[in-house]
C-alpha cells in the first residue's frame, strides 16, 4: 500500500491508502474523497479526476502522454507544470507519501 494525501481546495486533507494496481483517481473514488468527480471512470476522456502535484512530486511521476495533455486542456485553471490527471497515474509503492491538491472545481 502507499499512503497518498489528497488536498482540498479548502486545505482538508485526506490521507488514504491505495493498493498498487490502481491509479490516484481510484484511490480517491474508493475512499470518498471530495472534488475528484471521475465522469470518465478513469478512460481519460475527460478532465474531472484534475490535480496539481506538490512539486515536490513532479519530476518523480512518469511523463504525462500525449493523450492526457490533450484532455488537461479542457481542465480548470490547469498549471503547465503541477497539473495531471488522477486517472493517468498508477500506484507503486515508490508513491508513498504523494501529495495532490484539487482544484476549486472540476469542469
């Protein structure tokens, strides 16, 4: 399991374990994490599982693809450099301690 923090736009944070396997989206669909709506179930084919990386973080993921920067454009407020989307990250163990922080809205 890795330990993946989820950061509301209100500063709630939400600290979940998500089993390696499965993406950020899931790890925060599954737990009820607020401001993750997921409409695509995780297909990248929308813009609603957005978050912006602690910086930390970003040169640690893997790359985003071109897919996933096609559908970043019809996100909200993205950030050229923190933004992602949940779906398109896999856990692994190697993500433990990750931390995310949700937009204001998804659109």
């Amino acid at each position: 399991m890795a330990l993946i923090t989820y950061v509301e736009f209100n500063g709630k944070r939400h600290d979940v374990q998500v089993k390696p396997g499965k993406t950020v989206m899931e790890g925060a669909r599954d737990n009820g994490v607020p401001g993750i709506d997921a409409d695509c179930g995780g297909a990248c084919a929308c813009s609603t599982c957005h978050v912006y990386i602690d910086p930390a973080w970003v040169d640690r993921l893997p790359k985003r693809d071109a897919m996933e920067e096609d559908m970043l454009d019809f996100a909200y407020k993205t950030d050229p450099k923190l933004s992602r989307l949940t779906c398109q990250i896999k856990v692994t163990e190697a993500l433990e301690g990750l931390v995310v922080n949700i937009p204001e809205k998804q659109i």
